[in-house]
C-alpha cells in the first residue's frame, strides 16, 4: 500500500466510525421513541461530505458505488420512532477486522440485527476460533496483521471442516484489486467500508440463506450415504447368504467344480446337487428373470424347496414332475410377475444313465474327450417353458447315457448371451466351439470369462454367470 493510500485509509476510518455510531445511536434512541434526532443526520450528512473530501482531494475520482453522497438510513418507519428490521436468518458470525473500533462497531450492529456475534483481531486468531466453534459467516478485512484476510481465506477453503462456511471480505477503497483476487479465491461477496447497513443486512440474508441451503443439502447428503452403506451392508450379508447355500465343490465319487459370479450385489441365478437315495444323484441349475434382491430371493426361495425335497407327493427322481410341481408352487402372479428357468437332471449311478428335464432353460454340455486335445460337445435338452408362466404347462423328461470319463457341463444364459463392444450378439455356436477346446482344462472358469470379458469388451458381464461341471470317472 502507498503512502498516499495509507493516509486515505487511516483519515477515512475514524470518520467511518463517525457514521457507524451515529446510525446506532438514531437506531437506539428510536427504538425508545426519542425524538428530534436531526442533529445525527446532520452529523451523518457531513462525515459523509468527509469522505467526499478525503476521496476527491487525495487522488480518487470518485466514492465507491456502495458508499452514497449521504449515507443511507439504516431505520424504517416513520419518524423518530423508527426501528431496526431483524433478519430473515440469524446465526452465528465471525467478524475478523485489526481495528479494534471498526470490529466492535460491527459486532453491535450485528448483535442487534439478532446475530451471535464473535470476534478476531486476524487471521491466525480467526482460524483457531474456527477450528473450535461453529460460525455460520465470516466477515473477513483484507488488511491484517499476522495473517491477511487472503491468506486466511486460502487457509479455510483448504479445509475440509470450514471450507463450506461462507465467508464476506471486508475492504477499504484501495483493496478492491484484493477483493478481486479473495473472490476468485472463493468468498462470497464483499463490503466496502463505511458500511450501507441495508446492504449490510441484505448481504449477510443472502450468504445465510445460502448457508442454510447448502447446510440441508449436506445433511440431505449425510443421509443418503448413511442409507447406501446401510444397504450396502445389508446386500453384502444378502450376497454371502446366497452363496452360503450353494454346494461345495466335490472330489469323490464324482469331480465336481463351478463358477459363479453375480452381474449386481445379488443375482438371480442359483445351483445344486444332492444324493436322492443310495443311487440317485440329483443336479440342477435355475435362472430367475432381472437381478437384483427380487430375483435372489425368488431363487433362494425355488432352490432351498428342491434341496430339502420338499415337494409333496412328488418322485424327485422324476424330472419332469418335479418340474411340474414348482410350476405349480411358483406362479408368477404371486412371485410380483418374475418366473425363472431350470435345467434339473438325475443321474443312476447303477445303470449311467441321465434322465433330464428343462423349463425354458439352455440345455446343458456333455463333455466326452476325443483324445487329439478336443471334446466332443452335445446338447442335453428337453422341450419345456419357462415355470411359473403357465400353471397347466406339462413337461417331459429325456433319458441319456454318460460315458465313462465323460463331463456334464451346466450354465446359464448369462455364459453365453454376451453383447459385444459393437453391438453383435455372440453366437451359442460360437460358445459351443470354445468349450470344445477348453471344456476339460483346470482353469476352464477363468478362460470363459476372460474370453466373455474380451468380447464385451469390459470387466463386468450384463447377466449372471454360472457353469457346473460334474466329472464322471
């Protein structure tokens, strides 16, 4: 700051306060109806000629546009028994000025606009007091000892905990090119000294209804991330639940390993395989329509009732009536619309043979190697719709044989119905073909996926994926 402007700014201060105090006293004398107070209006009109004075002789063109010729009322009303408007919103203010008379004034004309005022002599003092207290609005000065008002502005808008709060700077004059800069650094809005007190008031509603918006949008905030980690607890335990009830994977008397991976928190794809009796071997996959918690309870609801055989005079052994009797269990006006597919076969151990049934499902892969490092691929299907669609729908069941040292290979829609990155569908002929190559390596569920993920071109897959394969020695 030059001298000049110096003097500018130590003349225009007290007289500052000349207009400061002079609008309080009107205020309180009118406020206890005391009348005939023309002479603080006529003290107000001359400091305000000062000013004039102080701004024309010492350099400056003109007053800045927030300062009039004669300072505006702070009263409304009529006559000496004007009194002061409170504000729409109070709440709680930092005032932070070096000037010990500049911040005491403002703290009074702030305390009766109803505000809890406190105050701070710069800016290190006003960080502390930040650091412990809630305050609603900084009123900020630009020129400080210790620590400026822009540097504790860049302070503030650094810290997560205070960066919201908003914040007014306080300027003279000739730290408007600093105003600038402190506005582009994040305030809000700023006040020239003297102070209009209706533009005073009106600034401050402003900054504290803005306040109060983002203060309620940040609470609105709070809540729904509550709520997500809330739901997002919950479908992870859901998630665990669903996979706690799928089999474990098996070595003897047959080799059996799967593969499952939900497109969301829960699918709607769910497996399993039983002994029946002391010769037949039940295994089955089903499929619900949609993702989601909708379809994982449908599916655990469908699969749990054929585990536990639970299926009233029904022979489990028999695919086609168990078929039937979840058709008729699950019907899709009393599932809120959703139906699932199945794929459910038994094998007898004794004679090797395979009875098979499908509601709408894709038919499962048996798997027999041809000993050149290729297999054989066939299509075990069985015509049938989807369950729950239907309630009269019959089913039929179909009878095949497994070789020794064959494979059966269940899955879903989701292994094969992948969208490439272009838009084409991939082609079960073409899914049919890879799993003549790699139906019988080790790591047969790692190269479907990648080779799924390849086509589609990302990580995740639009539908469930599930496969089953069951070695027969």
């Amino acid at each position: 700051m030059s001298d000049l402007s110096k003097l500018r700014h130590d003349l225009r201060t007290p007289v500052n306060h000349i207009i400061g105090y002079s609008e309080l006293l009107e205020e309180e004398l009118g406020d206890r109806g005391v009348g005939g107070l023309d002479d603080l209006g006529k003290i107000r009109s001359a400091a305000g000629t000062l000013l004039q004075l102080i701004a024309t002789r010492l350099g400056e063109d003109s007053l800045p546009p927030d300062i009039p010729e004669k300072p505006l009322p702070v009263t409304e009303g009529k006559g000496s028994s004007a009194v002061v408007t409170p504000s729409r919103i109070v709440g709680h203010i930092l005032v932070v000025d070096d000037n010990d008379s500049n911040r005491a004034l403002l703290q009074r004309q702030l305390t009766r606009q109803g505000h809890k005022v406190t105050g701070a002599a710069h800016g290190r003092e006003a960080l502390d007091l930040l650091a412990g207290q809630d305050f609603d609005l900084v009123l900020l000065d630009v020129m400080m000892p210790v620590m400026d008002g822009f540097e504790a502005l860049c302070e503030m808008k650094k810290s997560l905990e205070v960066r919201h709060i908003p914040v007014i700077m306080i300027s003279a004059l000739d730290e408007l090119e600093s105003v600038v800069r402190c506005i582009e650094g994040g305030a809000e809005d700023y006040l020239s000294k003297p102070f209009n007190p209706t533009l005073l008031r009106a600034r401050i509603n402003a900054c504290l209804e803005k306040k109060t918006l983002r203060d309620s949008e940040r609470e609105h905030l709070r809540t729904i991330e509550e709520t997500q980690r809330r739901l997002g607890a919950e479908l992870a335990e859901a998630a665990n639940y669903v996979r706690s009830i799928l089999p474990a994977p098996a070595t003897e008397p047959f080799v059996i390993d799967w593969s499952y991976v939900p497109s969301t928190e829960l699918g709607g794809d769910a497996f399993g395989y039983h002994w029946i009796d002391e010769d037949h071997f039940a295994l089955y996959l089903l499929d619900v329509c949609g993702h989601g918690v909708g379809a994982s309870l449908l599916s655990v609801s469908a699969i749990n009732v054929i585990r536990s055989g639970a299926l009233l005079d029904t022979d489990v052994r028999d695919p086609a009536a168990v078929l039937s009797a979840l058709n008729a269990a699950f019907p899709m006006e009393q599932q809120n619309n959703m139906y699932f597919t199945l794929w459910y076969g038994v094998y007898q151990k004794s004679t090797r043979t395979l009875r098979h049934c499908s509601g709408g499902h894709p038919p499962a892969l048996l798997i027999v190697p041809r000993g050149d490092g290729t297999n054989s691929v066939e299509e075990i299907r069985a015509p049938g719709i989807i369950l729950g669609i239907m309630p009269s729908a019959k089913y039929q069941s179909a009878t095949c044989r497994i070789p020794v040292g064959a494979s059966l290979i269940m899955l879903c829609d989701g292994t094969y119905e992948v969208r490439a990155s272009g838009g084409e569908m991939l082609d079960f002929e073409e899914f049919l073909a890879f799993m003549g190559k790699n139906a019988t390596e080790p790591d047969l569920f790692e190269r479907v996926l990648e080779w799924l993920r390849s086509v589609r071109g990302q990580a995740t897959l639009d539908d469930d994926f599930s496969l089953v394969r069951i070695h027969f020695p």
